[in-house]
C-alpha cells in the first residue's frame, strides 16, 4: 500500500474521530466537566440509526453507495442522541449539585447506564447495518488507495458537519453566545446571555455529533454496545492534545490521532528503510514501530505535544 | 445533644449497611436459576424411592442437613465484556442441563447454579469466584470462559483449597501445565498442530498470521509456529476491540503470503474480512475455532470467506446423544446449539453426576469424582438419566462413564479432555464439516 492509501485510510478514520471530539470538548468548554458517557451516546446514536434504518429501508435511490434511507437513520441517529444526552442533562447532571469532578463520576455511571440498555435491548454481540459493503472505488486502486464509496461517505459528511459547525459558531448569534459562555460564564450572564438555554444547545450539538460519529462507526466498522466506549480513550487523547475546550483544537487533536493511528505501518516501512546506526538501536525502533503499538505511538506524541505546549495545541485560544 | 447526633448518625450507618447488604443479597438471587418451587415437592416423594434403591450409604451424610435444599453449585460466566457472546451461548446450555437433571433429580435433590459475571476480564473473574467460594461456600465451581480468565480464578481463589474448579469454555494451552484446573473444551495444541497439517497439505509453505494479544492469541500462535514446516512471513499480534484492522490487513497483504491464519475473536474477526473486502485483497483465510460463528456469516459480505478452512473443537455431531441433544436445543431456542453450548451443557451434567456419585457434598468428595463419572471405566452412558441410574442402584463413581455431547470426556493427568476437531470450510456462505480429527 502506499503513502496515499494510508492517508486515505487516515482521513476516514479521523473523522469519525474528529465527531467524537468535538461534541466532548464543546460539552467540556460550557458544562465544564468530562462526560465520560460521551463514547457510550456514540453507541447510541448508531443503534437509533441502525433501528430506523431497518424500519424505513433503502427508499428508493441511493447516493455514493447509501441509499436514502440511511441519511433518514443517519438523522434520527443525531437526533436520537442529542435527546438522550439533553434528557440526562435535565434530570442528572442539572439537579446534581457537586462540583465538576463528581459530574465526572456520575458521567461514568451514566455511561454504564447507556450501554446497559442497549445490550439489555439488542444484546451483547456486534452487527452491521443491513447494507451492500462495497468494494474499492476501482479509479483509486493504481494509487494504492483502497477506499470504499462509503468511506467517502462518511469523509463528505464529517466535512459537513464541521464546516457547518465552523459557520455556526462563527457567524451565528448562538455561536457568539457559546464562545462568550466558553471564555467567561459568568460574565456572559450577567451580559444578559441567558447561559442555561446555551447550555441545553451546547448539549444538542456534542452529542449530536456524537451520534453522527456512531453512525459512522458503526457503518465503518461495526455496531457493539462497547464501540463507543472502546473509542472513548482516543477521543480523549485526541481532544487532550488537541487543548480540551477549544472545538478548534478537538478537530486538529483527533484529525492527528486518527492519522497517527493509520499511518503507523507508513512509519515502520520509513524506520525500515532508514540507514539507522548502530544496528541494536535500529532493531529497537523498528520493533516499537509496529502496529501492534499503534495507539501507544499516538499517545507518546500526544505527551511530546503536550511537553511543548502544555495546554494543546489550540491550548490559548478561545472556542 | 451530642450524643444524640453520634447516635442518629450511628442508627442511619446500621440502616444504609443493612440496605447495601440486603441489596448485596438480593443481587445474589437475581442471578441465580431458581428452580426451587417445583424441585421440592418431587424431592420430597424421591427420598423414599433413593433410599430403596440403596444409595442411602452416600446420602447419609448430607440427608443431615437438610434433604430437601437443593445442591448448589458456583459458575463464573462472561455475562458482559468482551467474551459475552460465549457467555450467552454458555447459558443456553447450562439452562438446558439443569433441567435434564432437575427432572431427575440428584438424591431427590435439585441441582441449583449460582451464576456470577466475570465482565470478560481476571479481576471480575477473581471477584465472581471469590463471592461464591467465600460467601456462597460452593464446593464445585464452573469457570471460566476466557483461558487467563480461568487460570487467573484457579491461582488466587481455588488453588490450596479443595474445590473443584471445571472451565467451561477455555482453550489456552497453558492450562494444561494446571492438573487441578479442569476443561471441558480440548486444549488449543491440537488445534494448532492440526492447522499447520492442513496449511501443509493445502500446499502453502508460506504462511501470514495475525493473533489476537492475549494468551490465548499468543500461546496458539507459538504452538502453530512450532509445528509449521514452511515459512512464516508475518506474525504480528493486535489488540481486542479495535475500531479499525486496515493497518493489519494491509501489511498482511503487503507480505506476500497467499495463506493467511486468523487466531482471534469473531468480532476482530468480522471486522477484518469487511476491510479486506472493501481492500480488494484475496487470500486463502484459515482460523482457529475462535473466528467462526454465525454472528461472523451474518456480518461479512457474501462471498468474503468462501473456502475459508477453520479447525473448530467440535462435538461427536454424529453420535445419537449430540443429536438428541441439539433438537432439544434447537426446539428451546430455534437455533443449532454451538460447540460452546455443548462444553457448558457437559460441565453441568459432569458436576452433577460427580456430586451424586460424592459420599459428601464438599470439595474434597468431589475432586475425587468428577474425574471417575466420567473416565473410562464403567457402562458407557449418554444421558444424565443414564448415569443417575447406575448411580442409584449402588454403582460407584468407576462404574459410570458418562459420554458428552461434546465428546467422550475422559480427563487426563492434566485435567484435559479428549477433545475432537472438526475441519470447516465455508461454502456458499455457511460453514460444510469437511472432516474429523481426534485430538
């Protein structure tokens, strides 16, 4: 395979990445604490997606590969989680008066929660949404990048998404609202912002995002009640090193992540090949480079990042 | 006033403690099968019966205590993690075995299991049989699914004590350096070298595989490597619930060789044929009996793993006892029993014959049964009934041999059963035997 198909490989699986950050940061920088049930609102995103799409079907045509009806599921999917994650909001997150580490605990249960519905209701084994995996897209396949029409898929809607949410909170009032909100609370209260509404949006928009990302992960991969939670750690990583709070940031950290992860067999073929010396200290390379290692690989960096710019990488900049 | 706050404070600490234990307690039954309500109305009319028939000599004992309470033994199941869908299977077939032998009955007594989660992993593993050897008082305990898992229960709670401790569904092949541990499932050695003949055969002397990072990835893997002629070209270890294998697939690809071995988890599994598919790549696919399941066949597209060759520890499917034993299966749950079904089912029907053939019901007792009922001595049987009968009419612990329905059984030094292997290839999307072999 060559460097462009990793890449290709790299920019799908960032992107579902960069979903799951966002709505984790976005959730961070406003209700300031770390919702450990964001992986598991992920899973539940993709199981409302994969019972509607069973419901309503294919309807008709299809674009790249997707028929209409799963853009419906992808939909209700969003919708799905931002209701659930706005539903714990009102009842468990709001009413509990503690201070941001015990949110963080009750987040935990909560996630708990989450998956134990969803393996009480669909099991514990993994399945697949009920469509026709594709082959690689023929064109590409001379370049070394194998990539399906789905992957593209996923790639155009996670680009969507995030310019969608760039303009919003560039260009929109609630957007200015939530940056107010993310630098200074109290401040925007008393400016006359009316900070539990935002909040509430705040929630709509990082888990739906959230539960596009399961939708897409579950069509990437496939759906188990863990899926969101075995992503969780990454998404973390991602949204640390990209500067927790900053959405920006989240969209750089998981962008590198995914790419990091994908594109380690790259990286053992470069060690390979580089005229390292002297040869003990080549053989230690190439055997830490290895995929097997691919996710320790992406956490050194993160740690090297981090020592040189402690706070992320869009550490001082505002939402 | 003081005082009189120590004391509220102290009333309510009695109170919250009383809840947690009650709550603990309550927990306990939830997860247990409870058959009890029917059980002790026939036990009551059997005791006549048992003691006629003579076996009162074995009964004596624990008629003392109480006659009528039913026999209980522990199991450390994957109910949650990653293993769960054994756990699922695993339960199918132990619900089934209870009520084989809860319509008998064992000394007119019911058989009763208390089932404890070991989320997949060794330290709720070591909770789970901790809770039923410690608190529960177990003297028998199935468990567990996972080999680490199994071996991780077996050094910290059960070794140094005399309870028996039989693994339902574990392969590793370090568990035979373990004689106290007994498995119902063949150790993956066979499997390993059973593989390497088949690749050989196939004419492959170039060989790609990836094992899952576990012992049980790792010690099948180096059991293959030291059976192997040919060449291995890649072998590389990855990690369980990963989201994405492509980097897996890809350097396999990338390494030339046209056989490529999989020894890991349906789940892993199912999402590498997906990306290999959506790659393009083609290979021959051959696996170890981890990577077969209908949850695989569901979840790849059709076509993918055509004349994939998978070496599976398999039940005797032709023998009459395997058959009678999947239509019950089948009439149950409206679906073919699995292999894994079939180890649980063996593991209760071994338990309760050990228990019934025990002088006493404790630990020592039954170490020194379970391995008889059985062994190769004695009436070949099939059935729990069979054996219960010979049993009753005065027969020892040697004059039993029970056969399983996944095979004969017959423990060895090492508390390994004969096991046999059963070749599948996948043809049309669904998995064809293709041959036998005898572990």
């Amino acid at each position: 395979m060559t460097v462009l198909g990793y890449l290709a490989n790299g920019l799908v699986f960032s992107s579902i990445i960069v979903l799951g950050s966002i709505g984790l940061s976005l959730v961070y920088s406003i209700a300031d604490f770390a919702n450990f049930a964001h992986g598991d609102t992920m899973t539940i995103g993709a199981y409302s997606a994969l019972v509607t799409f069973g419901a309503v079907g294919g309807l008709g045509g299809a674009v790249l590969g997707l028929p209409y009806g799963f853009f419906v599921a992808l939909v209700v999917g969003i919708a799905a989680a931002a209701v659930v994650a706005v539903a714990t909001e009102k009842l468990i997150y709001e009413p509990l008066d503690v201070d941001s580490i015990g949110l963080l605990i009750t987040s935990i249960g909560i996630a708990f929660i989450y998956r134990a519905v969803i393996q009480i209701r669909f099991g514990s084994d993994f399945t697949r949404f009920d469509l026709q995996p594709l082959r690689p897209i023929e064109a590409l396949v001379p370049y070394g990048v194998r990539i399906t029409l789905h992957d593209v898929a996923i790639f155009g809607s996670a680009v969507v998404l995030v310019v969608g949410l760039h303009v919003l909170l560039q260009y929109t009032d609630l957007g200015r609202k939530m940056r107010a909100m993310a630098d200074n609370p109290d401040l925007a209260r008393v400016s006359g912002i009316r900070t539990k509404r935002v909040k509430l949006w705040t929630w709509v928009i990082g888990a739906g995002l959230a539960g596009a990302g399961g939708v897409f992960l579950g069509l990437f991969n496939q759906l188990a009640p863990r899926m969101g939670f075995n992503l969780l750690l990454v998404i973390f990583a991602a949204v640390i090193l990209g500067g927790i709070g900053s959405v920006y940031g989240a969209m750089a950290g998981g962008f590198l992540i995914g790419m990091i992860n994908q594109l380690t067999p790259f990286f053992s073929n470069v060690v390979e090949a580089l005229p390292i010396r002297p040869n003990w200290l080549a053989t230690v390379i190439e055997n830490m480079i290895t995929i097997e290692y691919a996710n320790a690989i992406a956490f050194v960096i993160m740690v090297v990042v981090l020592l040189v710019r402690p706070n992320g990488i869009a550490g001082e900049a505002a939402t | 006033m003081s005082r009189d706050t120590t004391d509220l404070a102290d009333r309510r600490t009695l109170l919250k403690l009383t809840g947690g234990a009650g709550l603990v307690a309550l927990s306990g039954c939830l997860s247990t099968t409870d058959d009890g309500g029917d059980g002790s109305d026939g036990s009551d009319g059997d005791d006549g019966s048992d003691g006629d028939d003579g076996s009162d000599g074995s009964d004596d004992g624990s008629d003392s205590d109480d006659s009528t309470e039913a026999y209980e033994v522990g199991m450390v199941d994957s109910q949650t993690g990653s293993l769960s869908a054994f756990g699922e299977r695993n339960q199918r077939g132990v619900n089934l075995a209870l009520s084989r032998v809860n319509e008998v009955g064992i000394n007119g007594r019911d058989l009763d299991i208390v089932v404890e989660d070991s989320e997949s992993e060794n330290q709720g593993g070591i909770a789970a049989a901790q809770k039923l050897v410690n608190q529960d008082g177990v003297p028998f305990l199935i468990g567990a699914v996972g080999s680490g898992v199994s071996l991780a229960i077996y050094e910290s709670v059960v070794e140094g004590s005399d309870v028996v401790q039989l693994s339902q569904n574990s392969t590793g092949l370090n568990l035979t350096e373990f004689p106290g541990l007994l498995r119902m499932s063949p150790s993956g050695r066979s499997q390993s070298l059973a593989l390497s003949n088949l690749i050989s055969d196939d004419g492959y002397d170039e060989v790609a595989i990836t094992y899952v990072n576990n012992d049980y990835g790792q010690s099948l893997t180096d059991a293959f490597v030291n059976a192997y002629d040919g060449e291995i070209v890649y072998n590389t270890p990855h990690d369980q619930d990963q989201q994405s294998y492509s980097s897996v697939i890809s350097e396999m690809n990338s390494s030339g060789a046209d056989a490529w071995l999989f020894i890991t988890y349906q789940a892993e599994f199912a999402t590498m044929v997906n990306e290999v598919y959506s790659s393009g790549y083609e290979a021959q696919f051959y696996g170890a009996d981890s990577v077969s399941g209908d949850n695989v066949l569901e979840n790849t597209p059709e076509g993918s793993i055509e004349e994939m060759k998978i070496v599976v520890p398999s039940a005797p499917v032709e023998e009459e006892n395997y058959q009678s034993f999947a239509d019950a299966f089948e009439s149950e749950y409206g679906q073919q029993p699995t292999s894994w079904a079939a180890y649980a089912y063996d593991c209760v029907i071994n338990a309760a014959l050990a228990i019934q053939a025990a002088d006493e019901f404790t630990g020592e007792a039954l170490q020194d049964t379970v391995r008889r009922v059985s062994g190769p001595e004695g009436e070949t049987v099939t059935s729990f009934e069979a054996a219960s009968e010979i049993l009753a009419d005065g027969g020892g612990p040697d004059d039993v041999d029970y056969q399983g329905v996944s095979g004969p059984i017959d423990f060895d030094e090492n508390g390994d059963p004969v096991g046999f292997l059963q070749v599948l290839e996948v043809q049309d999307h669904a998995y064809e035997g293709i041959d036998f072999i005898e572990g």
